[in-house]
C-alpha cells in the first residue's frame, strides 16, 4: 500500500450514463448496480483519463492510501475481459431462445419500373440515443414524447422514421443483452426527472423484447402512473404486427 492519486466516483452525481468505462484503458471501471464503480485499486493508474468523459463531473481525483499500480494485473484483467466476451458471443443461447433463433427473411423485389426512391431525411432529433448514456436530467426529455424502441426495431422496419421517430425523443435498447433491472431504474429517473407528456415504446415480436416493456411500464408506474403508454409490436419480416394503447398505469 501507498499513498498516491486515485480517481474518485461520487456516487450521488453518477448516474451510470457508462461514458466513462471505455475511456479508461486499463479496465478498472465498471457500471455495477446502476453506478460507476473502481473494480480494483491496482488497476487504476490515477492519471484520470475518465474525468473529461463524466458529463455529470461525479468523477475526480484524491491523493489516498492505495494499492500500487501493478501493469502486470492489468494485462491479465484485459486478457480475461477479452476472453469472457468471446465465450459471450460464442456461447449457444440457453434454452433456446426463440427470439435468437437464425433464419433467412426471402423478399420479392419489385420490378425495375415500380421501384419508388423511399429514402427520405432523418427524423432524428436528439442524441445520444442509447438508454444507458442518455441522462435523466438532459434538456431535450423536459415533457417529451418519448418513444422507447428496442434496437433491433429500426432495422427491421422500413418506415421507422416516418412512422415512429417523427416528432418524437428516440431511447433505445436491448432487454435481452442489457440490465433489465438497470433499464427500470433509469427510466424511473427520467420519468421522475422530465415528466414526459408520452410515452410510446415499440418493440420486436420475440419473447424476449416484452421486457422493455415491462421495465416501461413498472417505471411509468412509479414515476408517473397517469401518463399513458402506447404499446407497438413489430414483426421479423418489417410489418407492425399489434399497436395499442396499455392505459394509464395504475
């Protein structure tokens, strides 16, 4: 153990955006239960690479008693990092999943003389987009008309923008691959912070998409239970199988 500069997380200003975590090359951040958190001291070497990335300004630096930086620790952490992706990709989906399930969409193409040029502007109005780095407190959630789509949602749909963007501050992510549990926290956050006039979440036909949902609607619930949300679900070929309203959560 020595004394010298670490880097500091406040705690009560982070609010788990993750900003930080791929901006320190050593690995020694992490978001842990909805927050920024120094895995292990030896990792860190206190140069503070991470603090321009914290747009809440929860990360400084402290001169402390620490364990010395050790490079050879590092490696073997990075190493291990890079293997548990791997298996992560490599991994067969346990049970079966249905929602990950491979398949090959076949599509007519229309006749030369029929194709209609479709592209038109983007409709998106805001960034950044991804639930995990969007804060509560951003000025463009203040009484929005929120629109929560899983990610894969755009892909599939041909009329994303048109249909659903438009005029509306885009959220998106996976239940599946993400923290569900953090998702709910996160949206009850801006929900409780922004008081959104709207609420729409679209999301894909397979099982596993309906936590989005859920974490929407238990957020909503206890944040604002008389907004309304509006419930969309698409299919894997591109139509909109079911579109809703699921009522004032009470």
């Amino acid at each position: 153990m020595t004394v010298r500069m670490m880097v500091k997380i406040d705690e009560e200003k982070c609010d788990g955006c993750g900003l930080c975590v791929p901006s320190c090359a050593e690995g020694a951040l992490q978001i842990i239960d909805g927050k920024a958190r120094m895995i292990n001291d030896s990792f860190c070497d206190g140069l503070g690479a991470c603090l321009g990335e914290c747009p809440q300004d929860a990360i400084t630096i402290e001169e402390r008693e620490a364990a010395d930086f050790d490079e050879e620790a590092v490696e073997i952490h990075l190493t291990s990092m890079k293997k548990a992706e791997q298996a992560a990709v490599e991994q067969p989906v346990a049970c079966g999943c249905p929602g990950s399930a491979m398949r090959t969409i076949e599509r007519k193409e229309k006749p030369e003389q029929d194709v209609v040029e479709e592209s038109g502007p983007s409709a998106l109005a805001t960034w950044p987009v991804q639930l995990m780095l969007v804060p509560p407190h951003a000025p463009f959630l203040q009484g929005a008309d929120l629109l929560i789509s899983a990610d894969c949602v755009p892909f599939a749909l041909p009329d994303f923008h048109s249909r659903y963007l438009k005029g509306r501050v885009a959220l998106v992510g996976c239940p599946k691959l993400d923290d569900l549990a953090h998702y709910r926290e996160k949206l009850e956050a801006i929900f409780s912070t922004a008081k959104p006039r709207r609420v729409t979440v679209v999301r894909m036909e397979v099982p596993c998409c309906t936590g989005i949902v859920m974490a929407t609607a238990e957020a909503l619930k206890a944040a604002c239970p008389d907004v309304t949300l509006n419930v969309s679900v698409i299919g894997v070929r591109g139509d909109v199988r079911e579109e809703h309203l699921a009522g004032l959560i009470a």
